[in-house]
C-alpha cells in the first residue's frame, strides 16, 4: 500500500507497507501529482518504507516508471527505513533520482535533515 501525507508544507511524505503491487500505483500517481502541481517544484521528499516487504515483479516495474517520471521533482530524499535492505536501495537509487538522498532509521532526523 502507498500513502501519501501532505500535513507538513516543508516536506511530502511518501509511506509505502507491505508488498507493492501493480494496482498500489493507479490512484497513488495521480494523488502525488495533484500534490505536487500545489508546490514549487523540487520539492524535499521523506520516503517511509517501515514495514515495507518489496514488490511483486509487476509492482517492481511500475515502481520503475513511477520513479523515472517523478525523478526532477524532488530536491532531496530522506528514506526512514527499518531494515538493513531498505539502506541498500536507498544507495542504489541515488544515481536515478541524481539529488541528495540519505538513509535515517530515526524519522525526527529525517524530517531535521529535510528542513535543513
């Protein structure tokens, strides 16, 4: 499941649980977009992937794509992540997204670094 949380202007937080599947991202990319189109782009980024568990191989390859279209739009990333994998994609990632990612397990950190 993916959830979006626009609460705090400085940031958007991204939240992804469990398995992501194909059909996590028909309703989520247009959320993000509508969102998006309200800030001044790049905007700073907190993905959380605690309790998240991967993808199926089709929702890896939306992931993909999701990634490749949105990846101008963030100006940094801050991934809140509990397992040592979810360091592991961040590092992976950061040649896509060409900005300033890092790795926090602490969420206050995060949102300290996002603001920052």
């Amino acid at each position: 499941m993916l959830s979006i949380d626009t609460s705090d202007r400085a940031f958007v937080r991204i939240r992804a649980q469990g398995v992501l599947r194909w059909r996590d991202y028909k309703g989520f990319e247009a959320r993000l977009s509508n969102e998006l189109g309200r800030r001044h782009r790049p905007v700073p980024l907190m993905l959380d992937l605690k309790g998240f568990r991967g993808w199926s191989a089709p929702g890896l390859i939306r992931d993909l794509v999701f990634d490749l279209r949105h990846r101008e739009a963030f100006s940094r990333i801050a991934v809140v992540g509990d397992a040592r994998w979810h360091k592991w994609i961040t590092y992976l990632a950061i040649p896509l997204f060409r900005v300033k990612m890092r790795f926090f397990k602490v969420q206050d950190r995060a949102t300290e670094w996002l603001r920052a």
